[in-house]
C-alpha cells in the first residue's frame, strides 16, 4: 500500500547561542541506522505517519537521511537517546536546499519513553547546534493532524507556512 502524507513546512529563526549537549544524550551516528529503522518503526506504528512500513523499510528512510538523498545530513545538529542498547528518541536534520533552511527530517520516540520530554530536549539541541553552526533557520514537515507534532513545534517557536501544503 503507497500512503500519501499530506503535510505543512513549518520553520522559524535561530538565535544565535552555543550548542549545548543535552544530558543523555550523544549525535546520532551512521552505525544507528539499525536501531533507527527500530525505533522509527515503534515510534510511527499506529500513527498519523504510520506509512504501513516494517522495520526494514524505516531503516532505509533513515539510511536515506544520513546518506543525503534529503540534502546534506547533519550530524553535528542530530541527536539520540540510547538507554541500555537501544534508540530510545533521535532527532535527525538534514539541509534540504528546497527549503532553504535545514530540516528536521526526522523526530521520533519509542512509546515507552514518550511524555518523559525527550523529542522536545533533542530539538532543542538540533536548533541550538544549528544556530552554532551558523544556520539562521530551520523547519520542519508536519503532517497534518498530527497534534503531538504540532504542540512540539509550536512550543519551540515555529509557525507552520499556509502556503506550502
């Protein structure tokens, strides 16, 4: 089954600060992609971006973020939390030069450890790094209804775009 998402750019502007880690938490790396394909598979299942996928098919999504097919994947500005072995939260961001601004491409939280505030101090990070990294933007697609998502950006400051639907 092909699922069409239908989705809202959001961004705002970075201030400029200095690129704090989070307690806990560490960069994501290339040798996450397994766990990434995991996570995103629990995280997403029963979802708004419930796609359908299985595991495999998650962990080619993230294989294609950090490989860059979504821009140039930044690694600096992308985080996780890893608890005994496993991806619990990751946060990636690719720069996307469509949007004109890095993207958070990817916010995900295994059901386990959602509400324990972990997607909102990993973004937090990605928008901190950016701006020490020198970006004065950044954004996000949202899909639309998808309320947690939606409360996580707008308490971090951005506003979705009307006209990029």
């Amino acid at each position: 089954m092909v699922h069409e998402r239908n989705a809202r750019l959001w961004k705002r502007a970075l201030l400029v600060g200095a690129g704090l880690k989070p307690p806990g938490a560490r960069n994501a790396t290339p040798e996450d992609i397994p766990a990434l394909g995991e996570l995103l598979s629990n995280a997403f299942l029963g979802t708004t971006d419930d796609s359908g996928q299985v595991e495999t098919q998650y962990g080619s999504k993230a294989v294609a973020i950090v490989g860059g097919r979504y821009g140039e994947w930044i690694p600096a500005a992308s985080w996780v939390y890893e608890q005994t072995g496993s991806l619990r939260s990751a946060c990636l961001v690719c720069d996307y030069k469509p949007y004109g601004c890095p993207v958070i491409a990817i916010v995900a939280t295994t059901p386990s450890h959602q509400r324990l505030g972990h997607g909102g101090t990993l973004v937090d990070a990605a928008l901190r790094s950016l701006a020490a990294l020198g970006y004065r933007e950044c954004c996000a697609m949202i899909s639309v209804g998808n309320e947690p998502s939606e409360r996580l950006f707008a308490s971090r400051g951005f506003l979705p775009k009307p006209d990029c639907l």
